[in-house]
C-alpha cells in the first residue's frame, strides 16, 4: 500500500449504519464501542463560505435535517467560524499536492509517460510549491485546531454538508470533495448520514464533525441523529 499525502490519507469506514461502524472500529483497532447518546447532541450548524457553490437540494437537505434534529430534542445553533478557515481550503490543496509529489518521485522519475496529464500536472505543481508555503500550510491547520477549542465549548458536534449535490452517476468520479477537505487537513473525525434523494433518485446526505479524538463521542452522537433521519430517507429500504 502506497500513501498519497501522508498528512492526509485517511481509512474511512463504509457500512450500513453507524452501530456497524462503530463495532468495525472496535474490532480493527479496539475502539471502544459507541452506545446511542442518551441525551440529544448540541449541534452547531455550520454552512461553510462555500454554501453557494451547494446545490439547492443539498442546501434543503442540510437545513430540513437540522430541523428534524431539533425538533427531536438536539439543540441547534448556527456556527460561523473565522476567515482563516476559508483560507485552509487552499491550504489543504497545498499539503495535497505538495505530499503527494514526494510520494510518487519515483513513478514520475522511472513511469512518467504512464501517468495521467490531469495527475501530472498535479504533481508538478507539487514539485513547484516551496517548502515555506508547505510549513505556512500546515501552521494554518494548527491554529485553525486550536481555535476551534471554542467552538466544542457549545457545541458537542458540528453538522453541515457533505457534497455539493447528490452523488455523480458512473465510476468515473466521486465527486468533489471541497466540504470534507478542511476537516481531514485539521485531523477531526467525521460521520457522513445519507438522508434525502436528490432530483436524479441519487441520495444526499449530512456530515458530523466531532473534536479531535472524539471518534466514540461522535459515533454516539450520529446513531441518534441517525434513528432520528433514517425515517425521513427515502432510499433506506435499499440499505437493508
């Protein structure tokens, strides 16, 4: 197995619903598991500056959840954080191609005519980008951590986009990841809850973002928010 970004590359779990999830980890890793939280999270919701770049059907599935969520007891407030977390999206694609040069110096030295003009050019703007514009990056990502101290103060777990739309018909893309790229670039752990069909029959869906290190406390977290969407998705039958 090769690394792409060592910053980064992140193993994620698939499965069909958060309690799966959440014996997964405690059998690869021994994660303790994660019990229903007992009473409902406090939940910051979090549009991004890139709201605009959502469809509005993600838009509408993102506020109807948290309407959902509060009217099942989750306390819900809007959070906006500060200019620099706009600024971390460029940093994270700094990192990314930075990293991800160095890692493949071998291929693009040895297998350069295999690669793809898209991937090529990607590493050579890697190749390009200084060591201190690397440094300035990951500094930014380290402030931007400890700022948000302030944000888990009132809230237990962030809620906000995972896509910009539904997911894209055929394998030739996942689609673009712009609203999970700052939350792997500052290391938290996310829950993505699949909880409408889009306007292609294809499913949308929420993200939950919890504080560094607090994989178990999210999982709980996102099995109640989970009981309480799953009867709002139209598509749950086919996860059965």
């Amino acid at each position: 197995m090769k690394f792409s970004s060592e910053s980064l590359d992140t193993i994620g779990l698939l499965a069909r619903h958060v309690e799966d999830v959440s014996l997964w980890a405690h059998v690869l890793i021994g994660q303790a598991q994660a019990a229903m939280t007992a009473a409902p999270p406090r939940l910051g919701l979090h549009r991004t500056a890139l709201w605009g770049q959502a469809s509005d059907s993600a838009q509408q599935s993102l506020l109807e959840a948290a309407k959902s969520l509060q009217a099942a007891g989750a306390l819900v407030n809007d959070v906006t954080l500060d200019s620099d977390f706009t600024t971390l999206y460029e940093a994270q694609g700094v990192v990314m191609r930075y990293e991800t040069a160095r890692a493949t110096a071998w291929e693009m030295a040895h297998r350069r005519s295999q690669l793809s003009a898209e991937f090529l050019l990607r590493l050579e703007q890697g190749w390009a980008s200084p060591h201190g514009q690397y440094l300035d990056a990951l500094a930014l990502a380290h402030r931007c951590r400890d700022r948000l101290a302030n944000c888990w103060k009132s809230c237990d777990v962030l809620l906000s986009l995972s896509a910009l739309g539904e997911a894209p018909q055929g394998l030739q893309s996942t689609g673009d990841s712009v609203f999970n790229r700052n939350w792997t670039l500052l290391g938290l752990p996310c829950v993505h809850l699949p909880t409408a069909a889009g306007p292609q029959g294809l499913p949308l869906g929420v993200q939950l973002i919890g504080p560094l290190g607090g994989d178990v406390a999210l999982l709980s977290a996102a099995r109640w928010a989970e009981a309480v969407l799953a009867p709002h998705y139209p598509l749950r039958d086919h996860l059965r």
